[in-house]
C-alpha cells in the first residue's frame, strides 16, 4: 500500500512540485482526509469485484484508495493540467486509466462497454459544486448501467436529493433522483476536511439504481417536462405554470379539470405535489394530447 496523497503534508508537496494552481471555474478542492476518503469508498460498498468510474479525480486522493479496493478504476478529469500530476501520483497502480475528457461530452455507454464488458459499473466522485446537478442528470437520463452512484456534493443539495413534498429544499432534482433512484446520505463532511477549505458542508450520498423507475409514466419526457414547469416558477399554482410554460395548447379550464381530477386542489404548487402526483397529472395530460 502506497504513501496517502490525501494527508495535508503529501498534498501541499504535490502542489508545490508540479506548481499547481486551484481553478475556481472546476470547483477544485482536494479532500486531505484519510477517513474521510475510507468512508466514501465503504459508502459505496466497492469490491475488488467492482469497475468504479470516477468523475474529477484531482490528484488522486480518491482514486488511490478506490484503487485499493475495487478491480479497476477510470478516472475521468476535465484538467489538462492534472493529468501529469495523476500518472505520478497513480504510478503504483496498475488498476487505474486516467482520460482528459469532459464527463458531459463523453460516452459513457461505449466506455462502460469498452472498459466493463457492458457490466454495471458504480460511479464515485468528489463532484465540483457548480456542475452537481448537470452531471447526476447526465448519469441519470442517459440510463447508462450503473448500479449506483456514491459522490460528495454540497450538504444542501445532498438534502435537495432526499427532501420530499412541502419541503423548501424540494425540486425538479429531487423528483428526477427520487424516480430513478433509492438515495441515502451516508456522512456530513466539515470544510476543514479539503484543501482549500469551501465555504459550506459538504454530504456524502449514495443514490442506489432501481432496475425500473418509482412508477410507470405513459410518457417519460413529458413527465419531466411537468416537473420543471411546476419548479420553474415555484410561487405559481402549478395550473398556471402549466399554461404558461408547458406549451401543452391546453385551455387553463381544461387544465384545471385535469388537476382536479387527480384529486388536488385547482391552486395547488407543484413543491406540494408528490411523485405520484405528477405520474397522473402527466399520464393525464398525455391521455388528453391523445384523444
């Protein structure tokens, strides 16, 4: 077992040796936690049976000990300037591949082929604040085969994942991950644990992949496209935000019926509606576009 990259001393000394700068644009901040990083990987109950694809491995503090514990590792880092740093850091393991690439513009199903056999591999990753939410929906809509996806995001979004109706921290994310999805927030990581020191907590959540969605929608597309009309203007009633953006052609008389008709209130919000909820609402909509 190699020298941890992630205790304070290792991480400055590799910064310094390769003149390393922190890109505020990539939401860089290295974990510089041991036990943090062992609990992270345990969260993700990764086995020397597993693939894990790591999204923004940094200078590998989360790849090392990924690496430890599963068959093999792709590391996938959007810096051009990190990837010298990884294959001196990694050298050790003969498990790891590291690509230059973006996650939101690779293929992830032809490298889960390519790299797996087509087998479900798990994702773990240390993710950049500003770009959480683009990538869980990139793993989550692309259906790719992924058995689940453990990641450390900002504490506030880990609980945006879990919150359910009439909660401030309910949304589109919450409806998206909570359909796909059983999710678990696994430990709460202080600031003081990064390098450099982000400003809030951050959460460690697993989001484990059903092998069918919560429920059966009669048209997945439309509804997501319900779910973000009743988060896009959250003070609207959701008959409002329906007619206003959904572009459905569907009179506010009509709407109304088909709300009531699921048994809610005509000036219902869609942050009171559950899953369920918008399952009929879009069934019923589809029902109505099909007549």
């Amino acid at each position: 077992m190699s020298e941890r990259i992630s205790t304070p001393k290792r991480t400055k000394e590799i910064i310094e040796k390769y003149g390393f700068y922190f890109k505020k644009n990539f939401g860089q901040n290295f974990l510089i936690d041991s036990n943090v990083l062992d609990n992270i990987v345990e969260s993700a109950g990764v086995t020397e049976d597993d693939f894990v694809f790591e999204i923004g491995p940094g200078i590998g503090s989360l790849t090392q000990v990924i690496a430890e514990n599963a068959k093999g590792v792709l590391a996938i880092e959007i810096d051009t300037n990190l990837i010298p740093i990884l294959k001196d850091t990694l050298s050790d393991y003969d498990n790891v591949e590291i690509i230059n690439q973006d996650v939101l513009k690779v293929d992830l199903n032809s490298l889960i082929e390519e790299k797996n056999n087509g087998k479900p591999v798990k994702v773990v990753a240390n993710l950049p604040y500003y770009i959480t939410t683009p990538i869980i929906m990139e793993l989550l809509e692309k259906k790719l085969n992924i058995s689940s996806i453990t990641v450390m995001v900002q504490k506030e979004v880990a609980e945006r994942m879990q919150a359910g109706p009439k909660n401030k921290e309910y949304g589109a994310l919450s409806v998206a991950v909570q359909y796909y999805c059983d999710a678990s927030i696994d430990i709460i990581v202080q600031p003081s644990c990064f390098m450099p020191r982000p400003k809030v907590a951050s959460a460690v959540i697993t989001l484990k992949l059903l092998d069918k969605p919560k429920i059966d929608v009669k048209d997945e597309e439309l509804f997501f496209k319900v779910v973000k009309c009743a988060f896009g203007q959250r003070r609207k009633t959701l008959m409002n935000s329906l007619f206003n953006q959904g572009g459905f052609n569907i009179s506010k008389e009509d709407l109304t019926e088909i709300i009531k008709s699921c048994n809610l209130d005509e000036k219902v919000r869609g942050e009171a509606l559950s899953l369920s909820d918008f399952g009929n609402i879009s069934d019923k909509i589809y029902d109505y576009l099909h007549r």
